[in-house]
C-alpha cells in the first residue's frame, strides 16, 4: 500500500491534483492499493481523500472519527496512520514528556475494536545537519530543536524507554494462548568522554566567498542557497544611526556596526528591529549575518523563505546597495576552512580540536559552554545548539566516531572563549 499525499486536506481542496498523482504511479506501474492520510475532521477529510483509495486518520481515536471517514469515502479501509506515543519540542521549550496513559488508552482502543493503525513515530530520532523543521501555531514561529526523540517509546539511540515496556506489555496481552513476543534486543552501547578542550581555529570573517552585489537584500533561496547563513553588508550614506529594522529576518541575524557587534534579531521573539548607535565614522559598515532555522512544514506559513525576506530600513529609509555573502556552511565550505587569527574577538568563531576515542560507542555531545551554532564531527554535521534550551546535547552514532584521532568542529555565532566540551551517555 502506497500514501498518495499526507495531510493534503490541511492545505488545499485541489482534486484534480490528488487525482493526478495517483494516475501518475498508476501510469508508471504502480499498482498497489493506495491510501491518504488526514486529520479526523468534515473539512480535512473532504479535501484530502481520494474515492477507492483507504483513509488514514491522524490520528483516529474514537469511533466517531471512523466512522466520519467512512461516510466521507465510503467502501475503502480506514485506519489510524498516526497514532502519537509523543511530541517534538521546539527551542524555548520545556521537553515534551508525553503521560503513556493516553497512548495506552488509544492503543486499547484500536485493538479493541480490530482497527489497523501506525504508531508516528515508534522510535525517535535526530534532525542531523539543517534537516530540523518548525511549526507556526498560536506562539508565532517555532524552531524544532535537533533532536528528533519525540518522547517515542524507542528514543532517539534506540534504547527501549518504560513507555515501550507498556506499549509492549499491552500488545501481548492480545496474543493468542502460548504465544509470545520476541525478546528485546539487548541495549545499545553508548560511551562517555572526558573533558575535551577547544580551540579558537578561525573566524566567518576571515573565510568569505567573493559577494554578489545586489540593491535590495533578498532570501536565501532568491541567490540558490537552501541552509546555512548569508551575510548581507552595506555602507550607510545618509542616516548612520537610529532604528535599524529587519522586514522580516527569518530567523535569526547577528547586527554588527564598523565590526563591532551590537545585537540580535530573533524570529521567534519577533525582534526584527534594533538601534544602532552613533558613529563618527564617515562612511559606516552594517553587516547582518543572518541564519536560516528550521523551515514551517504544517499550515498556511508553509512557503517559509530564509534570510531576509523584504527590505531593510534605517529610521524609515531603505537601505539599498548590498553585497551578499554566501556561507552555507555545507561539506565543501567547512573543508575549505583556512586558519587563521585576524578577527579572534568578532563574534562568529570556528573552534576546533582533535580528541582521541578508544571505545566504541554512541555519545552525547554536551555544548552547555556555548551559546548558538552548528557541531561537526569528523565532517559529520551533528546538527543546531542554542544555550535557551532545553537541548544541550547532541547525539552523534558510534558510527561517526573513529578509533583514534577525531576532530570535533563549532561554529558559534556570540560565543569568543573556547570552552570545554564533554560526551555523555544519555540525552539528559
């Protein structure tokens, strides 16, 4: 069975274009039963299904949501596609600890009444890299922090979790009479590393690409760059201080002034304006360093450009006249990272080291020293910290780790001292 589209009825009531994609597999040889997947709702439920094609409810949790999506799609399967055992947290946030009572509840439920379902997700997991989305519900934007562990019955290593135990446990009280559940696969190894000391290894500053000049500042996506970071700098001509304001900054910018920093923007805060001080300078340099987040992947915020998204004005008067720095920050851009110190006290560091690892085993990364940034391990992006929490460690797979010489990388947008970085076995 293949899912034509997931939660369409949540965004459009496109027919065609649903239908469309079904005929399309079906044109290339793809001829299995088809299904949809969409909130228990009249609405939902009527943009999202497709006639022959099985219901997926996210979630379906009582027989009123069944049998609206029978009367909806009448003579096709309809089944729980997303029965949640937790939540994703976002930055800011308490961790979303989830009471297994509920799940439990459904799961009974469902078994019960002999309906199929799918558990999002059984096993957690990590949004390595720039992979971490975002929401935009009541709270205005809202960054998914790296990791992925969802509060799920397996954790984000793999580990089997007391809300498994319980899953697990009512499960096989359905199992016929002398039938019995496989054994449990015996715990992952996971290692702790001693005090690894940092290095400042070089700034942003000191390894920029050659600009793009443009009059007005625009997204990430209108100078082909997906993630990452785009510094965006000018000389101020007219006005040289005064309200600085960012139309929107998506999401989040350092603001430095004849390289002096003087503050932040954040998306998530709605701050997208700041006062830039006087200078005597004749002609003074702005510079934003901006930083792309996750992108919104539910709702009517969905086309979520990055960087920045309008213009930029100084006491009402736009600034024109840019030069634009692409700094993705990807596989090519950190291995073409040159050392150096000429910039050591600018905010936007690179530190860097080389440990020695003897185990084999999973780890935590804990960044609790540093304020905001990226991680690699041997080339490995580990993915975004922010000291606001609640993340402060995170996951790298044994996999990544070498036996010997490892080189850990941090780039951190406020943070000047190197600190010391630790690895532990567990998340928290």
């Amino acid at each position: 069975m293949m899912q034509i589209e997931n939660e369409y009825g949540s965004f459009g009531n496109d027919r065609e274009y649903i239908l469309t994609l079904k005929k399309l597999w079906e044109e290339n040889g793809i001829n299995v039963p088809f299904f949809t997947a969409d909130g228990a709702t009249d609405a939902m439920l009527i943009a999202g299904t497709i006639p022959g094609c099985a219901v997926g409810l996210d979630p379906g949790t009582t027989q009123q949501d069944f049998d609206l999506a029978a009367k909806i799609n009448p003579g096709v399967p309809v089944f729980s596609s997303e029965t949640y055992p937790g939540w994703l947290t976002h930055w800011g946030e308490k961790w979303a600890k989830t009471d297994s009572s509920e799940i439990l509840k459904e799961i009974r439920f469902l078994m019960d009444n002999k309906k199929s379902f799918g558990i999002y997700v059984v096993h957690g997991g990590t949004n390595f890299g720039y992979t971490a989305g975002a929401n935009s519900g009541g709270k205005g934007y809202e960054p998914d922090v790296t990791s992925y562990d969802y509060d799920a019955p397996v954790n984000e290593q793999g580990m089997a979790t007391p809300k498994y135990m319980a899953i697990r446990n009512l499960l096989a009280s359905y199992l016929p009479k002398g039938k019995f559940l496989p054994p449990i696969p015996p715990p992952v190894r996971s290692s702790e590393i001693p005090q690894i000391n940092m290095s400042v290894f070089t700034s942003v500053w000191d390894n920029l690409p050659q600009p793009v000049t443009s009059d007005q500042p625009k997204s990430f996506e209108a100078y082909n760059q997906d993630y990452g970071f785009i510094l965006y700098t000018t000389e101020l001509t007219g006005a040289k201080s005064g309200k600085l304001t960012v139309t929107d900054i998506h999401d989040y910018a350092t603001v430095f002034l004849n390289g002096t920093f003087v503050g932040t923007l954040d998306r998530r805060e709605g701050i997208n304006s700041i006062d830039l001080p006087e200078t005597s300078v004749e002609h003074p340099k702005l510079e934003i360093l901006a930083e792309g987040m996750g992108r919104i992947n539910y709702g009517k915020n969905i086309i979520d450009r990055k960087g920045i998204t309008e213009s930029v004005t100084l006491g009402g008067t736009p600034l024109i006249n840019w030069k634009v720095y692409n700094l993705p920050m990807d596989d090519k851009f950190i291995y073409n990272l040159r050392s150096s110190s000429r910039n050591p006290g600018k905010r936007g560091i690179f530190f860097r080291t080389t440990f020695y690892f003897i185990e084999s085993g999973d780890t935590y990364f804990d960044l609790s020293g540093y304020k905001k940034g990226i991680v690699w391990l041997n080339g490995h992006s580990l993915g975004r910290f922010w000291d606001i929490g609640p993340q402060k460690r995170l996951y790298c797979p044994a996999s990544w780790l070498r036996q010997g010489a490892n080189e850990l990388m941090i780039f951190d947008l406020l943070q000047t001292e190197a600190k010391p970085v630790f690895g532990y076995k567990t998340l928290e």
